[in-house]
C-alpha cells in the first residue's frame, strides 16, 4: 500500500477543501483513502496526524458525502469512492448552491438599490486619510479581472510595498503603463515597471502626463483630487460615463507614448563593433530607444544590468557609425536610419 509516503507524493495539500464542502480533516483523509486500497481508522488517524476519534468523525463525514464506504465487521475498513463521479457530484451540488446565493444577491441588491436610491458613493468615492488610499488601490488591484490601465509619475501615494509590486495583478490581467519620462528614475518606478512588465504588461514613456491614473476593468478609476497635491487625497470613480472618459483619456496618452521594453537582458552580445552598422545588436537598439525617450543613463544601466562604462561604449559606437557628436544627434540619426522602429525582439508597438 502507498500510505502516508503516497498521500506525500500527491502533493495536494493546499487544496480548498472547504470550498467543496468538506471540512479540511475528512478532506486529508480522502486524499489518504484515495493513495490506498483500504485503511482502517487508526491507520487513518496516523496517515494524516490526528487522534483514532478525529479520524473516525472525518471518515463518517466522508460516508455520508458517498465519498467513501465502510467494509468488514469487527474491524472495519475504508475505502474511497471513485473521485471523478463521486467529488463531481458534490462540486455539481455546490455549484448549484452558489448559483442561488449569486441570485439572492443581486435580488438583495435590487432590493437595496430600489430603497435608498442612488447615493454619491456610488459614482465618486472621496480617499482623503493616508491608509485608506493604499488599502483601496490594493483592494481595486486584486479585484480586476481583465484589464488594468495605469499612467504613473512620482510622487507615489500608493505605499511603497504596493507600488514596488508586493501586491501584484491578478494572472490573466493585461497591465498597460505610461510613465513619464522626467520621473522614471527612481527605484519605486523601475521597480513598479519591471514587475508589470515581468508579468507580461507592456510599457510606454512619454515627456509628459496630464494626471496620475489607474483604471480597473473599465469599471473603476484612482486619480489625485488635486494634480499638483497627490498626496492631498484621491478619488475613486464609478460613474460609467466618467470612467468610459478616463479610459479615452489614457488611450489617446498611450497612443502618442513611446514603446519601452525593459527586459533585463543577461544573454545580448557586448561591443560587436560591426553590428550596430545596420541597427541589428539588439543592446544597441534598446540603449536607443530607452536614450531616446529620455532614460538616464543610471536607470537604463539598471534595467540592462551593464556598467555604465559599458553603456556609454555603445552610445559611443552608434555616434561613430551614425557620424553624430550629441545624443541628441545620434537619437535624431538613429530614428532615421529604422533602429528604433524595428521591434522585433519584443518591444511593445502601436497596432
């Protein structure tokens, strides 16, 4: 028999088991049951860490669900049910269940609604102390299912640890950011911006940003109350036809904004001097762009993980091969000559 050495092998541990309606002890023990033919109480009870008494709660609590069946007399013996059909079942039950209360709330809601009539927090909700503006961007952040659009600039009045990604998006949620290029320097906005784009959200840099926003499934939006006092207080929007506004807004902001990747890239050949003749050394071409879009060197360095000495030898390179003295020359150059158009090595472009 597999025993306990077969339930560790399963490695099912974490499983919800009371999403499904069973307590998380008949749940270990079902796990048990199912690595063994059969296994009488205190076997069970061993397997899973727990008293002869615990484990004999959990095994009836298991017959009664028809997950598993009592055999023998004197010393009985259990055994698992078949999982598919028999935890089918009961996950059919529950969504049945669920199904119900996901209706009693909207008719509660209705309900509610049709009492009190609309109130201002429906449409706008005001964020003035300083927890309540993190802890509802957390809040917003991890409730998004879709999308998440975000245009960023310092200062910060998220918090630090949500800012520097301790709290990330949801898996499956497209991020889309726009940092202003003057504040992309400090460690919260590299951070922030690695962590999006790590998470495959795409990235884009512009000189300048009307407002610090971030929009949740186009069904919420955080903004500053005061532009030039972020840390002021904040508002969350709700009305439809404002956030559908804000939504026109970061578009047409995304629309003029530069594509930015900022893979780190440990793999990228260093000083090929015939490459960047033709554009073709994709480190040359990053350096480039991220020059072009008014990146310092310090956080372009960073996010490449080079030297600037190294750095700088690139930037000196193209000038020679382009026949450019300024960086302004050697961005103005390379544009023309299609480095920076030419994204093929996985930089974000317009559609």
């Amino acid at each position: 028999m597999l025993g306990s050495q077969g339930l560790r092998n399963m490695d099912v541990t974490d499983v919800p088991w009371s999403a499904t309606g069973l307590d998380p002890l008949a749940g270990r023990v079902l796990e048990y049951l199912v690595a063994v033919r059969s296994a009488d109480r205190d076997e069970a009870a061993s397997a899973v860490g727990v008293s002869p008494s615990e484990a004999e709660r959990a095994l009836r609590h298991l017959a009664d669900a028809a997950l598993a069946t009592q055999t023998g007399g004197a010393a009985p013996r259990w055994t698992a049910a078949p999982p598919r059909p028999s935890l089918g079942a009961l996950l059919a039950r529950r969504r049945a269940e669920l199904a119900r209360v996901e209706d009693l709330v909207e008719r509660l809601s209705e309900t509610h609604e049709a009492v009190s009539g609309p109130r201002a927090t429906d449409v706008v909700e005001v964020l003035r102390s300083g927890d309540e503006v993190p802890a509802r961007y957390r809040q917003l952040l991890m409730g998004s299912s879709s999308e998440v659009l975000h245009l960023a600039k310092p200062p910060y009045v998220t918090g630090a640890s949500a800012s520097t990604g301790a709290v990330g998006v949801t898996p499956g949620v497209q991020m889309r950011s726009v940092y202003e290029t003057d504040g992309f320097t400090d460690s919260v906005s590299l951070m922030t911006a690695l962590r999006g784009t790590g998470e495959g959200g795409k990235l884009r840099m512009t000189s300048q940003i009307p407002v610090k926003l971030v929009i949740f499934d186009r069904a919420a939006a955080l903004l500053p109350i005061w532009a030039d006092r972020p840390s002021s207080g904040s508002l969350v929007v709700h009305s439809p036809a404002l956030v559908m506004a804000l939504v026109a807004l970061f578009e047409s902001v995304w629309e003029r904004a530069e594509p930015v990747s900022l893979t780190r890239r440990h793999d990228l050949p260093d000083g090929d001097r015939g490459l960047p003749a033709s554009g073709r050394d994709l480190r040359t071409r990053e350096i480039l762009r991220m020059m072009a879009v008014g990146m310092k060197d310090e956080t372009i360095a960073r996010i490449l993980n080079v030297s600037r000495r190294t750095l700088q030898q690139h930037i000196s390179d193209a000038g020679a091969v382009l026949g450019a003295r300024t960086r302004f020359q050697i961005a103005l150059l390379a544009a023309k000559q299609g480095w920076l158009s030419d994204r093929s090595d996985g930089a974000d472009h317009p559609s």
